[in-house]
C-alpha cells in the first residue's frame, strides 16, 4: 500500500544514501523534504532533472526545503553521480524497493519495445510534520522543479 496525501510517511523508512550515510524523510523532521524519484544516474533525462533541482538549491534552502533524490542505483554511483554533476544534495540508493514500494513508483515501462519494471519519475513534497502534500507523478522534466518550488514556497507560506 503506498502513502496517499495527508498521510504521514512511516518513520521507519530508512536507505543507504551518499556520504556514507542511512537516511529517510523522518532524518529530516522541522523541514520540508523534497524527495524526487529518477529511474537511472548519468542518463540524460535524469542528468537533467538533477541539474535543474541543483540550480534552485538556494531557493529551496531560502525556505527550509531539502532536496533527496532516489533511485535503484547503487551508492557508488550515486557518489559518481553526484560529483560529476556537482549536485549539492544527497542521493538515495533504494536498491530493495524499500522507498519506491513505500510511494508506488515502480511501474511496468516500455524501453525499446520491451516491457521493463522501472522507476516511473515522480516527485514528492512532504511538510515539516512528515506528512506526504503534493505529488507528481510521470514527470516530464522540463519546468518541473519550477512547479514543485512553488509548491513548496506555498507551503512554507513565503
């Protein structure tokens, strides 16, 4: 069963993430936890999605927001990910599912006319009091992180 708006996200979700770390959305309790969900490191729609959220970093901390992004990824792509693209926030490696199954976004996909279980990109917005407010869900990447800024400045009320 994944998490519905209004719902508070379990405390008990936890995954490796970079900088040697486990983490989940409850790490981050007081603060608005944007949590973005991306099929694969290094592949051009991701690279992209990532940048863009990377470019607003400033505006998303200017009202208490942290960024997360999640993927199957290993850790130790993540990291690679991460320094290559010069992203200022950290990475979640859900290896097992763990996050993905929590928010439902494992979705049968076509790639090259095959049908695949992959991530289907989608975003999350949860407040201060780790409730799930927003969702996006089969993003396109360009104008997204605008969407979800103000979405998130709506919420911290600036």
């Amino acid at each position: 069963m994944s998490i519905a708006i209004d719902q508070r996200v379990p405390e008990d979700l936890r995954v490796p993430a970079t900088g040697d770390q486990t983490m989940g959305p409850a790490d981050f309790k007081g603060r608005i936890v944007v949590l973005y969900f991306y099929p694969k490191d290094s592949t051009p729609g991701c690279t992209n999605e990532s940048r863009d959220f990377a470019a607003n970093q400033a505006a998303f901390d200017a009202v208490g927001a942290v960024i997360l992004g999640v993927s199957r990824d290993s850790v130790k792509s993540h990291e690679n990910f991460r320094a290559k693209q010069e992203l200022p926030f950290d990475l979640l490696s859900d290896g097992d599912e763990t996050l993905c199954d929590a928010f439902d976004v494992i979705k049968m996909k076509n790639m090259y006319g095959k049908q695949v279980r992959g991530i289907e990109r989608s975003t999350f917005v949860i407040d201060a009091d780790g409730v799930l407010r927003k969702e996006w869900r089969k993003v396109k990447v360009p104008g997204h992180v605008d969407e979800v800024l103000a979405a998130v400045r709506e919420l911290a009320g600036s």
